[in-house]
C-alpha cells in the first residue's frame, strides 16, 4: 500500500534569534524524533560536509530516515557531495544546482551528467524548483522538463510563486502551468508562498487564499504521484520553513510566527490530504 512519509529540515530547525543560541545537533534531532517525524533532511555543500558530518550517529540514535538537497556549487562538486549522501542509506537525494546557465541549452548537459553521476552510484536524483538555482524559473524549468523527459522534480512551488507573480485568483494558464510541474514531482517541499514573499505566516487570516491554493496544488500532485507509482511506494513531504531571513521579522528580529508550530500544521495537512486521497483511491477500487 501506498503511504506517506513527512521529514523535517535541519536548516528549518535553525532560530537566528535576538536572544537564543542555536540548538545542537543531537537537540534537533532529539526534538523532530520526539513529534513523530519519519526523517530529517539535509542540505550540504562542499563547504559544509564537515557540519553535517557530525549528525551521521544521530540518525541512527533517533531511528530517523535521511533526505538530502545538495548544493553543488560547481560542475564536477555534485560527485562528491552524491558519495557523501549515499553514506547515509538516504530515502531521497535532491539537488538545488547552483550551476545557472543562461540558456536552456547550456543547462541540459550538466543535467545530463549529473543524472548520469547519480545513476551510476544507485541514486534516483532529483532536481528542485528552485530560485537562484539551475530550474530558477518556471518557463525555463518547464522547457528543460520538455527536453529531459526523464528529468523528475522536487517541487517547491512558493518559489515560482514569487517568480511569476501569480496573482489571485489564478488563472487557467497558470494552473495548467503548475499541473505540468506536478506531473513531474516525485516530493513534495511544505512552504506557502504569496506573489511578493516566499514564505508567508500560515495563519494569519489574510493569507488564507494562498493557504487554499497550496493545499489544493499538493492535493493535486500527490494525486498525479499515486496514479503514476507503485502500490508499495513511499511519498515524502517536507516541511521546509526556512529561518530569517526566510522567515519575516519585526524591527527587533523577532519572527511574526512560531515556525515549528507552523511546521507542524503543515505535516497535520499532509497527512489529511493523503487520508483524502485513500478514501478517494479505495472508492475506486485502487
């Protein structure tokens, strides 16, 4: 049976606050593991490995499962961070390229090599819909999908959100648009975006129309994802709330909401989506 799996970011556990340190490592996990999470993702770069390096025990110690979004900075830097991935038996690999050619043309073959890279080290690679990132917008990520039919997504739609402006109420074009990015999304990324600001506060009663459009989307695409899988195959939803300055802040640096909270109404509608769509699957004899 098909079942769905909902991971927490390191970098979301992240506070930048005024007048609190960070927590540790074994902190973070400790708390993520204590809520119910199934896994905790990372987001290394070349510069970085050493910093999650020194949260390899802790899965373990926790019985979480790892995701990891990769940033490679360079061409030949992806190798290198895969091989550190796979060290920890990952669920999901992601990648937000920071490899950025201006033209669709000069981004398939770096694609092409990486898909490649993955390939050969066992890894299903995924590449996230992403700003200041190789699919940093939506025409030119769906013209790259076009040309790289075996390409598949990770989808964090509050960034094309920003990137197009969408305005309210969406169009059908713009839904059409997001629909043939669904149908390449194999995880899904938990944020809520408005057409100015990526990351927005989830209940604040002004947002409430692109909380309604959020939820509708990952309904949508954990449809689109179910029909496409097989019965036994596992979906991931991450709740990904970045720290300031993703996170707004007062003139004292004080965030306007309670990220951790947030994150967990996120994962609670995940879950009641997903228990939607059963019922929705069983009356269809699937």
């Amino acid at each position: 049976m098909q079942k769905l799996e909902v991971f927490q970011s390191l970098w979301a556990m992240g506070l930048r606050h005024p007048d609190k340190d960070e927590r540790s490592h074994e902190q973070n996990f400790a708390m993520v593991a204590e809520a119910g999470y199934h896994g905790m993702c990372l987001d290394p770069s070349l510069s970085t490995l050493a910093f999650y390096d020194e949260t390899r025990e802790l899965f373990d110690k926790y019985k979480l499962k790892s995701m990891f979004n990769l940033f490679p900075k360079k061409v030949n830097e992806m190798k290198p961070l895969l091989e550190f991935a796979k060290g920890f038996n990952p669920a999901k690999v992601n990648t937000i390229g920071q490899v950025m050619p201006i033209g669709v043309v000069g981004a398939i073959p770096v694609i092409y090599r990486w898909l490649q890279e993955a390939d050969d080290m066992g890894i299903n690679l995924l590449f996230e819909t992403h700003r200041d990132g190789i699919l940093n917008d939506l025409f030119y990520t769906l013209e790259v999908i076009d040309n790289i039919p075996e390409l598949e997504l990770t989808g964090d739609l509050s960034h094309f959100v920003v990137d197009r402006e969408f305005s309210l109420p969406l169009s059908l074009r713009d839904q059409s648009l997001i629909r043939r990015i669904l149908e390449r999304t194999d995880c899904f990324q938990g944020r809520i975006a408005c057409r100015e600001q990526v990351q927005i506060q989830i209940d604040f009663p002004q947002h409430q129309e692109w909380v309604n459009v959020f939820k509708a989307w990952w309904q949508q695409g954990m449809r689109l994802w179910r029909q496409r899988n097989a019965n036994d195959a596992t979906c991931i939803f991450l709740c990904e709330l970045g720290p300031p300055s993703y996170a707004i802040t007062d003139a004292k640096g004080y965030e306007l909401s309670d990220r951790w909270q947030e994150a967990l109404t996120l994962r609670r509608w995940a879950q009641e989506i997903w228990a939607e769509l059963d019922e929705e699957f069983a009356l269809q004899g699937k």
